[in-house]
C-alpha cells in the first residue's frame, strides 16, 4: 500500500510543488488532450495545464490538499480546458485501461521510498495511457558533486538501506525535525522503470528543492507502445 511518508501532514497549499513543467512536455503533448496528473496537492500544474487548453484530471492521497483544488477548480471551471480531481493511490488507480493521453509524473516519484511500489505506478501509469500515449517523467537525480546531499546520502543510509534515500528535516541545513523522506534517482534508475515505455527524449536539467536549493534533475519523455 502506498504511504504518505510524511505529506499528509500538509494542509492547503503548503504540500512543496517546486519543480516547473520544461517545454518538452508541451511539444510532445498537444492542447487539447487528456492528462494524468500524479500527486497533484493542491493542483499547481493541473491548474497551469489547464489556462493552457488542457483537461485534466489530479490525483492525490492527500484529502486535504485535493479539497483545496476542488474549491479552486469552483472557480475556473469556464478558463481553458477542464480539470477535475480525486483522492486515489497511484499503485492502485480508479481509472480504465487506456484512459489518458498524457502522464505527468513529475516530482512525485521522488516521494515514492520503496523500489517494489515505484515499479506499480508506472505499471499503473502505462495501463491507463491510451496505445502511443505519452509518459512525461520528471524527478529528482542523484547528486554527488553537492556536498549537502552528498552527507545526507551517507547519513540516512543507515537507516533507509538504500543509497539515494534520505529524510528531509525542517530546517535547510538539515536540522530539526523529520519532515519527510525522498529519494533521489540515478539515470539507470529511471531508464530501469521506464522499461516498457519506448523513450523519445532522456536530458538532465536543474530543479528547485523544497528548501529552495537549486540541484540536478532528470526528464524523461517516453511513449506507450
């Protein structure tokens, strides 16, 4: 079963949506389409999607924030396309096969602690995309060269057992309080989980981290065949 692994301690807009949609997603997905929004909170990107001409659906575990996106989703149901949102587990999706012509699983696997569940939401992501639907995957990469998280890595292993692995405190400088875990992917990594997708496009970028770090990351653009 999917765990929250702290982010349901998030009310409102407070769950961290940091990271920006790259414009590769918008050449390889056109208006218009039908789009699988993975761990929406309080439904940033579905929102922006939408002003665009997209529809929309947002999902999330977390009952709070997607109440949140309901209420916003009240007020610009005539803008753009449409939008709607639910509360569902990503290993276990309410949807019907071939449902979708888009994923966006965007900083949302960094969220997902065991490699056996990351597994199940990509089974589930390739299952509800439509044949040549197209899986947008962008997250977090393992960063070495920076000494921060280089000495989280090395701290938490002992107690994550997986290297990559490591628990986000309250403070930027790694003190205080726990306030979630994440995980931080190798290329190999997510080449490995998107074995049954056909991938169109693998570059490395720059994302922003909930304590506003700046710090390498991956997108994966990939079709269903």
């Amino acid at each position: 079963m999917e765990t929250d692994n702290g982010w349901n301690q998030f009310k409102g807009k407070e769950t961290p949506s940091t990271v920006e949609i790259h414009e590769s997603f918008f050449k390889a997905v056109p208006k218009n389409s039908h789009v699988l929004d993975f761990g929406c909170a309080w439904g940033r990107v579905a929102f922006q999607l939408q002003k665009l001409g997209y529809n929309v659906t947002g999902f999330d575990l977390n009952i709070n924030a997607v109440n949140t996106a309901l209420e916003s989703a009240k007020l610009c149901e005539n803008r753009g396309g449409k939008v709607k949102f639910n509360k569902a587990n990503a290993m276990d999706l309410p949807y019907l096969d071939g449902s979708f012509d888009a994923c966006i699983i965007q900083a949302f696997l960094t969220t997902i602690t065991a490699p056996l569940d990351r597994i199940k939401v990509l089974s589930e992501a390739h299952r509800v995309l439509k044949k040549n639907g197209i899986l947008y995957l962008a997250d977090f990469g393992l960063n070495w060269k920076n000494l921060h998280y280089r000495e989280m890595y090395r701290r938490d292993y002992i107690s994550t057992m997986e290297l990559g692995t490591f628990i986000v405190k309250e403070d930027s400088k790694a003190l205080g309080e726990d306030l979630f875990t994440v995980h931080h992917y190798t290329r190999k990594e997510l080449i490995d989980l998107v074995k049954d997708f056909t991938v169109e496009n693998f570059h490395e970028t720059v994302f922003t981290t909930f304590h506003g770090n700046r710090t390498k990351g991956y997108i994966v653009i990939a079709r269903r065949s």
